[in-house]
C-alpha cells in the first residue's frame, strides 16, 4: 500500500515539475485520480492564476470513466486549496465530485490554508492520509512556503569559481569559467526564475543581458543595484528594450528607457531585508536568482537571506583574484556536468 502510495505521489512531483517557470509565486503542483490500481486521470497547475491540479485531473478523466470518481483516490503533492483565490477552493471540488479518498505529500503552510484543506475534507468524512514523501514534498513547494512563512522570495544564489577557489581576476576583466553546457542550464534556471539580480561592479565589469535565450520559455525580470546611478545608459540591461528594475538611493531620473524602473532604497544595514520584502510583497516575485558578484553574494550569506545555493566548480585556474564567497552549510549534492561540477547547498538555519 505504502510502496503504491509513494508512487503515485511521485507521479505527482514529475507532473508539478512541469509547471515551473510558469506558475510563481503559486507552488508547483501535480494530481492523479487513480482507480483500483488504473491512472484515470492527472494534471499539474499550469500557470499563475490558472486552474489547480487537482482540477485539471478531474477535467482530464475521460467520459467512460467519470463514474469512477466516487471510486476512486485523489493523490496530490500539495494539501488542496480551502479558500477562494483566483478559482475556487479544490476541496469544495473533491466533495461535489464525491471523491472518497485523498493523499496527500504535504501541508500547504499558506496561513489562511495550513491544514484546513485536511480538516474541511475529513469533516465531510474524506479519507484523508498526509506525509507521503513529504520532505520531498515540501521541497518542491519551497519556493511558495519560503515566500507565505518569511514574507521575501526564495532566494538562490548561483556562482562559478575556478578549481583553485577564485571568483574573478582582481584586473576587472570578465574571466569565464565555466563551459558552455553550464551556460545552458543556468538559462533554464533563468527561466524557472521571477528575477535575475546582480551588483554594480557586476553590471558594469561584464555588461550581461541577464535573459534566457538557451533554453525554452520566458526571460526573467532583471534587478540591478546602482545606488549612485552611475551605470552608464549603453549597458545591455538598461537600453535593450526588455524589463529592468534598477534598485538605487537616487530620484529616478526623467525621461530615458521606460522598460527601466526604478526602486528607491536606503543602501543601509537593512538594505537586503527591505529590498527582499518588497520585492515579494509589491513585486510579488517568488524566485530571485542572484548572479553576483562576490559583494552582493557574501551580503546575502552575511544577513543569512538565501534558500538555495548552486555553485559550478570550473577546470579553470587563475593565478589569484577575488576569493569565493564561502557557504556556511555542507554541499548536498555534487554532481558531475561536463568538465565542471556543480556544488548545491541548502540553507536549513
Ligand atoms: N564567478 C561568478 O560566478 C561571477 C558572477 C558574477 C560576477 N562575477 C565577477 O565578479 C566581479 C564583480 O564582483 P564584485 O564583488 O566586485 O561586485 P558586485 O557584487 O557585482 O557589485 C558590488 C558593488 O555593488 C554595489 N552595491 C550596492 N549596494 C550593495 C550591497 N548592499 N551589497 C553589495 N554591493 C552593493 C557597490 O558598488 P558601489 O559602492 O559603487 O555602490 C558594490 O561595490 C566581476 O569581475 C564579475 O565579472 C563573477
């Protein structure tokens, strides 16, 4: 039972996957209606504001097995919605469609949900069983639960560091690390992202575009630091056209790009907090992924505002420079990729 239980939930996390880049600040989430043994339906939330999981596998049960519903057992990566969002609550669904049995991976910890989407079910006497996988679960729906417990985005800092422990040459020269496959997949990482944010030297120094274009799907907003507005106009983020928000002390200025907003900040001791809180609460972006450099990323670690930290270990050498910013946790994963090895942290204090 328990073996079955599992794998059906992770049928789930492979269908919520699906949505990511699509559906933040929303979690990803995936369902499947299974009767007697048979998957007779599944869905995954697709995009923000868009139907729910689970109402996507209701709608994706073929008209010879609709009868089966009150047969038939709800698995969800996600606790099911108890309140009216932008559609309505999914456990008022699972009792118009007569569903008898719901499982579940974990809890959804937004607070005008967190186990009422349990209580409300069990009280119309669904069965309800809770925690399959849920630390994978849980994992999955970080970004959201991130953004509801701590009321900032979830943060992922990303760098590259030479084998021999170096971020950058000191000669303020872009230096690359690491190959072009890597390149790649920090676009799809782009991609799942809301935001892309980088420092002034980092700006200045490499002049990146900071959008996806290896790989599918959308380019994130960019978010630049510049408290004295010194940047010059030509650079790639503030003239070519796509979204920037520039975080600065200064008055915005007049005129000039109106794809470059302008955010105004005290570059104080509480920079990172506010500038994080409103980048969830008026923004309402669920991912922020830092690209840099080594100020803005050990100001992060400093305040310890991070989630999640992937960090690529390149073949490269340099013969001194700015030295890596240190993670005080243990690598989680290590994995090979191409020549480069890719380090991921989580942050769990
Ligand atoms: N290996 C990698 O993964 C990677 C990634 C990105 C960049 N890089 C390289 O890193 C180098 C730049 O790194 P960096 O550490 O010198 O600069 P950075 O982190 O990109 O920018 C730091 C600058 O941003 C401004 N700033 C404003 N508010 C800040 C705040 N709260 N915290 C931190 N900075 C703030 C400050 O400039 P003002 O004082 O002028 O305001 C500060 O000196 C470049 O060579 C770039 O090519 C490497």
């Amino acid at each position: 039972m328990e073996k079955e239980q599992k794998s059906f939930i992770k049928r789930c996390f492979d269908l919520a996957k699906l949505g990511a880049g699509s559906v933040s600040p929303n979690p990803m989430v995936g369902a499947v209606l299974v009767h007697d043994g048979r998957i007779i339906g599944e869905g995954f939330h697709q995009r923000y504001g868009g139907a729910h999981a689970e109402v996507n596998a209701v709608a994706s049960v073929l008209p010879i097995d609709r009868a089966l519903l009150p047969y038939s057992t709800l698995y969800v990566s996600l606790e099911p919605c108890c309140i009216f969002g932008k559609t309505p609550p999914c456990t008022n669904l699972i009792l118009q469609e007569k569903i008898p049995k719901v499982v579940i991976s974990c809890l959804d910890l937004s607070p005008e949900v967190r186990g009422r989407g349990v209580d409300i079910l069990r009280a119309q006497g669904v069965e309800v069983v809770s925690g399959i996988l849920e630390a994978e679960g849980q994992a999955l729906a970080a970004t959201r639960n991130i953004a509801v417990t701590q009321e900032r985005p979830y943060i992922v800092l990303k760098m590259a560091v030479t084998s021999n422990g170096f971020f950058a040459p000191l000669d303020g020269k872009q230096f690359w690390i690491t190959q072009a496959i890597s390149k790649r997949l920090v676009h799809r990482w782009r991609m799942e992202a809301d935001a892309i944010l980088v420092g002034t030297a980092t700006a200045l120094i490499d002049d990146p575009q900071l959008d996806n274009r290896h790989y599918f799907g959308k380019s994130p907003l960019r978010i630049v630091l510049d408290r004295d507005l010194k940047l010059p106009p030509h650079l790639k983020v503030l003239s070519d056209g796509h979204p920037t928000l520039v975080v600065t002390e200064q008055f915005s200025p007049e005129g000039g790009n109106s794809a470059v907003q302008y955010l105004q900040l005290n570059f104080d001791s509480s920079f990172w907090p506010i500038l994080m809180a409103k980048l969830w609460k008026e923004y309402k972006l669920g991912v922020v992924l830092v690209e840099g450099g080594a100020k803005v990323l050990e100001g992060l670690i400093a305040q310890n505002l991070w989630d999640e930290a992937r960090v690529f270990i390149g073949k490269t050498n340099l013969p001194g420079g700015i030295p890596a910013p240190t993670l005080p946790s243990p690598v989680q994963q290590s994995i090979r990729f191409g020549v480069d090895r890719l380090n991921v942290y989580k942050n769990d204090k």
